[in-house]
C-alpha cells in the first residue's frame, strides 16, 4: 500500500466536554472534540492535519481533515485526505471516503464506505515515445 506515515501535527485546540459550538468550525495543525459541534469541522487543506473525535463528542456535520480518528458520534459525511481511523465506540451515520482506514470491531457506519487514492502521489502516466522517423 501506497500510505506514508508522517509526523502528526501537534494537537493546538480543544473543544472541551460541555462546550457546544454551532457554525463552521475551521482549523490548522489538531484538533480534538471533546463536546458538542452542530456544523462542519473542516481543516486547512493546505497543511497536514489530525481530527480526534473522542468518545463523548458529537458531530453534527461535515468532517474533513487528514488524519481523522473516531471514537465518538459523526452525523454527516466524513473526509479523510489520509488515514481514517474508526475507533470501537464510533457511531458515524453518512457517507465516507478515505485514503487509508482502520477500523475496530463494535464501530458502525450507516453509509458508503468509499476509498479514494491521493492522485497527487501517483506517477504522472507517460507515453512511450513513437518511433516514426
């Protein structure tokens, strides 16, 4: 398999338990939710990025980052750009697409599971040259 394994980024922000955030919640670098988002959680797509999504924090929206890990509840579509982890207590209801994932017995997902490759790791496709003079 194609996946690297890169340094994660430092986790800088915390949404902690009892919090509840509602709008779009943007970040660079980590994130960890420990409380409640109703809106999308998106990082920046320029950077690499690591999502937690503990065991007692609910999402109610969008997720889209890097490195996404999930132990928690996700109402909405999940984004994955590399490495999907979808911890036991996972409860996810949406569409998902990832690079690379790990997934552990007693999560669920209630959705398409769909795998999409980083196309920007990939060789370009070269012709062979013609030998026509």
């Amino acid at each position: 398999m194609g996946f690297r394994f890169k340094k994660q980024p430092p986790i800088r922000s915390l949404i902690g338990e009892g919090t509840a955030i509602h709008g779009e919640l943007r970040f660079s670098d980590g994130l960890r939710i420990d409380g409640e988002i109703h809106g999308d959680v998106v990082a920046n797509a320029d950077r690499a990025s690591l999502l937690v999504i503990s065991e007692n924090a609910r999402v109610h929206g969008k997720v889209m980052a890097g490195h996404v890990i999930i132990n928690g509840q996700v109402a909405g579509p999940v984004h994955s750009t590399e490495l999907l982890e979808i911890q036991p207590k996972a409860r996810i209801v949406g569409d998902v697409r990832y690079e690379a994932l790990e997934m552990h017995q007693g999560a669920t997902i209630d959705g398409e599971l769909r795998h999409q490759s980083n196309e920007a790791d990939k060789p370009a496709l070269k012709l062979a040259a013609s030998n026509e003079a």
